[in-house]
C-alpha cells in the first residue's frame, strides 16, 4: 500500500469551499484501510480489499482434462460434450484491473438535507473506492460530469496520479445550475472508450435515468462489470410539513408548493416511491447492482461490498 499521506500531493481546490477537505480525504483514506483489515474473508481465495469485479479477475488460457479437486464451476461443458470426457477451464490472472469511476456532478447532486450534498458524498465514496483499487495494484480512471461538461482523467497506478481525479470530484460545484448536465448520456461513451472487463462505478443520484437508456445500460454491462451506487437524500423521498415552500427546480425554475397539504405530501411520497421502483427496475434489467447510499450514510463494507 501506498504510504503516502493525501495531504502530502498539495491537494487544490480552489477559494471556494470545497465538497471534501484534504482532512477529510485523510480521514477516508485511513478508513479504507481499517475497513480492508476488518472485511471478513469468505473463503480461502477471498481478498483483503474490497473490490468492485465480481468475475474471477481471470482470462481464460486453456482447456485441459477435468481432475478431482477442480472448480465445477470452471467445466467447460461445450467441450466436455464433444469429448466426452470432463474438460475443465484453465485461466491466467490478468496483470492489472481498472477501476472506471463515472461521477455525476450535475445539478440534482447539489442537495442535502443530512450532514453533506449529494456530490459530496459521491466525491467520498470515490475517494474510498480510489484507494481500495490502488492498495490492490488497480489502476484508476474516470470522468466527472457537471453543468461545465465532462472532464477525462487517464488511467493512474498511484495515489499521486489518481489525486486529479478526486480533485475534481470534490471540487466546489458550479454556481449556474441552469445548464442541465444529462448523466446517463455519458453511457454509450463509457461503453466504447473504457477497456472491456474493466469495473465500472456509476455514482449518481440517477435523477434523469429513463426506459429509454436501459439499451444503453445493457450495452455498457455486456463487457463491463458494473456497479450503481445510487446517492439518495431523505427529504427527497417525503415531504416535509412546513407551510408554503419556495422552491428551486434543476433547471432554474421557481416554484410555490403548499407543503402543509396532507393529499400534496401523499402524491409526492408515492411519485418518489414509484420512482425509486423504476431505476432499481431499470438497472436489474441491464444486470446492474444496484447500492442505496444515504448521504448521512458512513461508508462500510456492506455498502461498498459487490457480491
């Protein structure tokens, strides 16, 4: 594992308060690595780390006869039909994963009710998922998006490379929140330019995930393991009782809601209920997982774990 301090690589963030301080990404740092010593191991082979890939992290080499003690589950069962005798799989472990972390930043991201924003936590679940791939000699790249558009970072074996990735994630959030800044647009671009069976996280509140981008998800998942770890504020999912609200929508508008209005406060929690129903729909069907995370929410092995 690295050694080196985070504070050490002179983090900038500009004079605008930033989402996370270098204290802060301190802190997750040394978090990830108690939450390394402390994952229960599940087996003989298990990892110390946590890891997004939930395939072998294998390449296929070879085929050979079957002998007692092999996988069952590695039996090549095509072969073992042509032959007629057990074949099994023969792999070679791949020299070095990638890590692809796509980290929405656009104008939904910027609410919070609890502790931090939404994009501040996703910046910290980045942070921690960056740091957990570096101590496997994973390689780290990404985008961010906001309301200024993308922004690329290559691929980094250490922590001074991957700095400019969480730089950006935790960076302050533009002030103009009237350009809109579409997430799941990114997804037919991440299916073409990141390398196959690289691990995929999307970090995002999902706000503008549709039907019409589940081909989308399916394409990017077909030779990528992905991983959706959804950013959810409470407020977001029920309606407070406080009188008349003014409120400001993504796209800039103002709006005067009665929130004292039991009947306004039911259709809300349930649109919200239906809502939260059709993403978790929609990244099933693209074979997804999907992770649920408060933005009051400490990150813990159950929630970064991918079975």
């Amino acid at each position: 594992m690295h050694k080196q301090k985070v504070g050490d690589s002179q983090l900038k963030l500009g004079d605008s308060p930033a989402l996370l301080s270098s204290d802060e990404l301190e802190r997750l740092h040394h978090l990830t690595l108690a939450l390394r010593r402390h994952r229960p191991s599940a087996g003989r082979l298990a990892g110390p780390a946590l890891s997004l890939y939930r395939g072998q992290g294998m390449e296929l080499e070879d085929l050979r006869p079957y002998q007692p003690g092999d996988d069952v589950r590695h039996i090549a069962w095509r072969a073992t039909a042509r032959s007629g005798r057990p074949v099994t799989k023969v792999f070679r472990e791949e020299r070095q994963h990638l890590l692809y972390l796509a980290i929405d930043r656009g104008p939904t991201m910027g609410f919070g009710t609890r502790t931090r924003l939404k994009a501040a936590q996703g910046a910290r679940l980045a942070a921690v998922l960056t740091y957990s791939a570096l101590a496997q000699q994973e390689r780290v790249a990404g985008v961010t998006l906001d309301a200024h558009g993308e922004h690329a970072y290559a691929a980094a074996r250490s922590l001074d490379g991957a700095l400019r990735l969480l730089q950006a994630a935790a960076a302050p959030l533009p002030r103009d929140i009237k350009t809109t800044a579409n997430f799941p647009a990114l997804l037919p671009r991440l299916a073409r330019a990141v390398e196959r069976h690289a691990a995929v996280a999307l970090i995002s509140d999902f706000a503008t995930l549709n039907p019409e981008h589940l081909p989308a998800l399916r394409a990017l998942a077909e030779h990528h393991d992905v991983s959706a770890f959804h950013i959810t504020d409470p407020a977001e999912e029920r309606l407070p009782d406080a009188g008349r609200l003014r409120l400001v929508g993504p796209d800039g508008r103002r709006y005067v809601i009665d929130s004292s209005d039991p009947t306004l406060r039911e259709r809300y929690a349930q649109a919200m209920r239906e809502r939260a129903v059709e993403v978790s729909d929609l990244l099933r069907a693209a074979g997804i997982t999907q992770h649920r995370i408060a933005v009051d929410a400490e990150l813990s092995p159950a929630a970064l774990q991918v079975s």
